[in-house]
C-alpha cells in the first residue's frame, strides 16, 4: 500500500493526543498520518490491517506504529448493523518524533527511545507482562493533565522501548503520506470484498468499482499492496474460517463453504499456506490453549 487518506490528529500547542474511544465499530477508513501511534483494543473484534500485513484483532491488543504506515482496524460486519447491541472501545495515543523538541532525541540518554521509534516504522504489536503493565497506565493517563501526564507517557515509552516481548507487524516500512485518490480506490476495493467476500468475487466485478479493466485492476491491487488480489482475498477469507473455527462447533466442511471457498481440499490447501497448519490443528491448538 503506497497513498492513503493522510490524517493529522496533534496540534501545535500539545505534546501528544489521548482519546477513550468509544464508538460502535472502529474507524472503517484505511490511512495513514506523520504521527506515532499507540492503539490499546479495549472491546471489539475485527480485521486488522498494518502495511502489507492482514490479521484478526480483539480485546487486549497493544500496536504501536510509526509515521506514514498506513492502517485500518476493521470491527466486524456485526458491528456495523442498525440495530446491532456490540460496541468499541479502545485507547489511542498519537505524538510526533520531536515531541521533546527537535534535539532532544539525539542525546545520548534517549538512545533507546530512539531505536524504539526506528522500529516501529514497520509496526509492533506487543504481549507479555509489560504490555499488561503499559495498558494499565494508559488508563490512569486519560485522567491525567500538565506535566504528570507528560511524565506518565515517558514512562510508557521506556517500558515498551525496553521490552523484548513484542513482533514486528509489516515486512515493509512507508515513508510518504497516503494520497486521496488512492485511498478513495482502496477503500471502495475493501468495503465491497468485506460484503462479499463470503460468496463470489470476480476481477471484473472490481474493476468496474474503479472503471478500469480486469487486467489494469490485477495490476494495479498489487503494486498498492504488494501482493496480488487473489491471495488478498484468500487471506481475508481464512481469517474468516479461524474465527468460525474457535467460535463455533460448526464442521470443517461447512466453515470451508461459508467463508467463501468452492471445495473442500482447496479451503484445506490454502489455509495451511496461510496458517502453517490445517483447520483441525488450528482449532485444536486453540483448544489447548
């Protein structure tokens, strides 16, 4: 993914930007912005994705992101429904690389801090006991003003800047912003695969979205997001299945047609190149755990 809607969210007269979300679904829109960011997933399930990387998210997830990478935090269609009782609920911290000033960071004491931000160009999602101990001061910082609140954010840093627990999220790093044009293609792309996705989709289907032909589509979805549509798509699908997998007792079989698939021994195929492993040792493992 190379432009997207570009979002700015701190102004001049702050240090960083705090929000309790709480809304029915998650932001729908795909973008990026020039700020770090620091997103607690407090309540809600969906789809995250992060640079070239698609991945179910849920309650308790810890992501921090540098400049440019562009994402999205897709609540799931339930969410999105008129009548629907689910909810979000998530923290968001966004700050700017010379939030201490424009120097600060090039002393020797904030060496760490730096390496941190360097990191996260490419996304990190962390877990472990630190992670528990950073969403806990997230918490107490929404409440917080002035200087204590300036001192609780250091203090967040300095613990994930020194934690080993945590992975990287995307193989590629972005250095410029999203462009309107794009993300309005993009997004137009994952809303109808999203309502779709379960029953056919055709190359032809989505280039008219775009009015371009099949062939200008193909080409196009994969120099934007570094792979082709047809593996987009089976990945949205088996994150589909993983869900169904753990959540019902529904037949493999079933869990195969529901997400989208025409045969059985292809569902099978492809989810053990996604997941490394079949839909009975998936759910099997999750079970264990």
């Amino acid at each position: 993914m190379k432009h997207a809607l570009h979002k700015s969210y701190v102004p001049e007269s702050k240090i960083f930007v705090i929000r309790d979300l709480r809304e029915k679904h998650f932001d729908p829109t795909w973008h990026s912005h020039s700020e770090y960011q620091l997103f607690l997933v407090d309540e809600g399930r969906g789809t995250r994705f992060i640079g070239d990387s698609i991945k179910a998210f849920g309650p308790g997830e810890l992501v921090f992101t540098g400049p440019h990478l562009p994402h999205l935090w897709r609540s799931e269609e339930s969410y999105f429904e008129r009548n629907s009782p689910l909810q979000t609920r998530g923290i968001v911290i966004y700050l700017n690389e010379q939030f201490l000033g424009e120097t600060v960071l090039d002393k020797d004491e904030f060496l760490q801090l730096r390496k941190f931000f360097t990191k996260s160009m490419r996304g990190l999602e962390f877990y472990g006991s630190k992670k528990d101990r950073v969403i806990q001061l997230m918490k107490e910082l929404i409440q917080m003003q002035g200087m204590e609140s300036v001192i609780q954010l250091l203090q967040i840093l300095t613990i994930l800047g020194a934690s080993k627990d945590y992975n990287y999220i995307s193989p590629l790093t972005y250095e410029s912003p999203l462009k309107e044009l794009e993300k309005d293609r993009m997004n137009t792309v994952y809303e109808y695969v999203f309502k779709n996705y379960r029953s056919k989709v055709t190359l032809d289907d989505l280039a008219s979205l775009l009015f371009i032909t099949p062939t200008s589509f193909s080409r196009y979805f994969s120099l934007m997001n570094n792979k082709s549509f047809s593996r987009f798509l089976v990945e949205i699908r088996i994150k589909h299945a993983c869900k169904m997998l753990v959540e019902t007792e529904d037949s493999v079989s079933n869990i195969c047609y529901d997400s989208g698939f025409n045969t059985l021994s292809h569902f099978n195929t492809q989810f053990k190149a996604v997941m490394s492993k079949t839909p009975l040792e998936y759910k099997k493992e999750f079970q264990n755990l």
